[in-house]
C-alpha cells in the first residue's frame, strides 16, 4: 500500500487516497505502540541471569529488525504522504485552473452578447453593471494570481511532468488577456455611447430652453402704462443676460460634437441638430433685441403720453385763465398783470423746453418705424396746437396791455 504509485487521476480521487492514507497512518500509530511494547518485553529477556532460555544477541538481533522495519515503515508512509499532498495540490491548480477558465469563457459570452443602450438611462444601466464586473474581474485576477503562483512553486519542485502545467497556465494566460481587451473594448463602447447621449440630452434641454425663452421674447405684451412696461422690460433684461449665457453653451456644441466617436458625430441627424440649435440660439436673441427695443419705444411713448398730459393741464389752466382774464384800465392794476405775465413767461420757457423733448422723442419713434407713429403723431400735433393757442393768447393780452401802458403814460403826460 505504501509503495503504490497510484497518486490519483483527479482531485476527489486524490482526496479519497489522502483519507485511506489517514487511516493507514492510524494503523501504523497504533501497531507502533504494540511493537515497542513487545520490544521492551524482550530485551527483558536478554538480561537474565543465569538461566537464559534464547542467546540475548539473537534477542537483540530480533528487537533491532522489528524496530528499523517500524521506522521503514513510518518513512514510507511520510514519503507517501508527500506524494499525495503534492498531488493534491497539482490536481487543485488544474481544477482552478478550470474554473479560471470557465469564468471567462462565462465572461466572455456576457460581453459577446451586450449592447451599449438605446438611450441614456439604459447605457447607465449597463455602465454600473460594468463597473461591478471590473470588480469581479479584479477579485478574480487577484485569485488568479494566487494560482498562478502555485503552479509556479509546482514546477520549482519538480515532481511532475512540467508540459502540461506550462501549457495550462500559458492558456489561461492569453485567454485572460483577451478577456481584458474585450473587457478595455466594451468599456470604451459604453463610454463613447454615453458621451453620445449625454451630449443628445443637454442638447434636447437645450433646445427645450429655447422654445420656451422664445415664446417668452416673442410675446406681445409690452404693457398698459409705464408702470407694467418697466417691469416687462426688467423681466426681458433678466431674460437677455440669460440668453447671453446660454451663447457659450450654444458655441461649444461644435466642439462637443467633435470629441464624439467617429460612429456617432458623422451622423446626418446629430449634425442637423447642432446646425438647428445654432439657427434656434440666433433667432432667439435677434427677437429678443427687438422686443427689448419695443418695450423701450412703448415706455418711451407711455412716458410722452404722461409729460403731454402733465404740459396739457398746464396749458388748460392758463388757457382759461388768458381767456377770462380782462385787461384792466387803471394803472396800478396793470402793473399787476404785469408781474403776473413774467412769471407766467418763466413757466412758458420751462413748459417750452417740455414739449421740445416731446417733439424730439416723437420723432425718434417716427423715424423707427413704431406701430402707435399716427397716434404718437396726433397727441403731438394737439399738444402743439394748444400750445400755439396759449401762445397767441399771451401776445395778445401783453398787446392789450401794452396799449393800455400807453395810454396811460400820456394821459399823465398831459
């Protein structure tokens, strides 16, 4: 049994010998109590004195067989052991070895069979999945390398035919170097398909951004008084800086674009999408200029509206007062009137310089063209005719009284 050559064809195999081993070293530990009492039962007999039924050196003889046979014995059984143990340990390489290959044979066809998505949420999907097989792959690699490293100490004890070891952990070896490159491969097609669609997401947000800022530009309310145009123009401004922003984004696309996989920025419809967003962008700030301009000529005439209400009440209030007012005849009540008129020519020369901003203001919108140019036309002309009234009006009460100075000069004269 001890001398058998027999170490086994596979690991259970070899497991199963190592166990009947087990029991034949117990045998032996047992038979070697037994031995080595009979042994010292013996030698008592080559010590008797006188009478000695068997020659002591025959006895001793005997003793030293049994016990140099017992110690053969227990050397075979350790050498045997080793064999074993040694076997145990090849046929454990070569089934982990197996294993090894399995898992990336397993590996393999996963990656065979993966696609890199139809849109952002699944190539997301399948890039955390991928992630958690990077770490598979390295706790495999490590694992791997411990087996690799025991077939090294293997073929350092030299026990067994070195080829198929070689062969085997030469195998395993390109095929985990394969695997590794289709692994490096997928994870590059993942990452090129998610730059994709993180560039198509921002892309769609973007163009979102811009219909809905362009609804809000091309908007027809610019408001009813100068209160409700201020804030609109405050709101569109805010826009505009907003719009501005965006420009940086609208101009890196391009950019974007080229860094893309060669399979995905040479597509027609991503490149039609980019030139799209770009005519979007710019019909979005060229509308946003002119409603800027807009509100600012609707706050400009609201503005006119209210400085030609403000110049029409004070032409109303000195208009009745020219009309009802009757040059007097005495002196020192002309005198009177005639304080009142230099005042009244102080407010005429600041009312004067009103109506010229006015007028300068009307012809601005005029001149650019604004929808509400007859009705600005109209309120300035009425504006300008009540003053021409009023005008008329202080000439003629400063003749009167001119002539009544006159008159009374040269009747104190006389």
């Amino acid at each position: 049994l001890l001398v058998s050559k027999d170490l086994g064809k596979h690991l259970l195999e070899v497991e199963d010998l190592l166990q009947k081993h087990g029991l034949l070293e117990a045998d032996i530990s047992a038979q070697t109590e037994r031995v080595q009492a009979l042994n010292a039962a013996a030698l008592k007999f080559s010590e008797l004195e006188g009478y000695q039924p068997c020659d002591p050196q025959i006895i001793c003889n005997r003793v030293n067989h049994v016990q140099t046979c017992l110690e053969e014995l227990g050397e075979l059984a350790g050498k045997r052991r080793k064999e074993l143990e040694d076997s145990r340990q090849l046929w454990a390489f070569f089934q982990e070895m197996e294993e090894a290959e399995a898992w990336i044979r397993e590996k393999e066809q996963i990656l065979a069979a993966k696609t890199c998505g139809r849109d952002l949420s699944s190539v997301l999907t399948l890039t955390n999945k991928h992630k958690s097989m990077l770490g598979e792959l390295g706790s495999r690699r490590a694992l791997l390398h411990q087996t690799m490293k025991r077939g090294e100490q293997i073929l350092a004890k030299k026990r067994f035919s070195p080829g198929g070891i070689q062969e085997k952990m030469r195998e395993v070896r390109l095929r985990w170097k394969k695997l590794e490159e289709v692994t490096g491969l997928h994870q590059q097609r993942l990452q090129e398909a998610l730059n994709f669609f993180q560039f198509s997401a921002e892309t769609d947000d973007l163009v979102a951004w811009l219909q809905d800022t362009y609804r809000i530009v091309s908007s027809d309310d610019f408001g009813h008084d100068d209160y409700s145009t201020q804030a609109l123009l405050r709101k569109h401004r805010a826009v505009v800086e907003e719009v501005e922003k965006h420009r940086a984004a609208v101009l890196a696309l391009r950019k974007q674009l080229a860094l893309l996989a060669p399979e995905h920025r040479q597509g027609v419809d991503v490149q039609i999408r980019v030139v799209e967003v770009e005519q979007l962008y710019g019909e979005v700030a060229e509308v946003a200029v002119l409603r800027q301009q807009w509100l600012q000529d609707a706050l400009a005439v609201y503005r006119m509206f209210s400085e030609v209400h403000a110049c029409e009440v004070w032409v109303d209030e000195k208009e009745q007062w020219l009309e009802r007012m009757e040059v007097p005849e005495e002196l020192d009540e002309v005198e009177v009137v005639q304080h009142r008129f230099e005042s009244l020519d102080q407010e005429m020369n600041s009312v004067m310089g009103r109506i010229l901003d006015v007028n300068q203001v009307v012809q601005q919108l005029v001149d650019g063209g604004h929808p509400s140019s007859e009705e600005v036309r109209s309120c300035q002309d009425h504006l300008n005719s009540r003053w021409n009234r009023v005008v008329e009006l202080v000439e003629q009460k400063k003749s009167q009284l001119s002539s009544v100075l006159k008159i009374q000069n040269y009747l104190l004269e006389c």
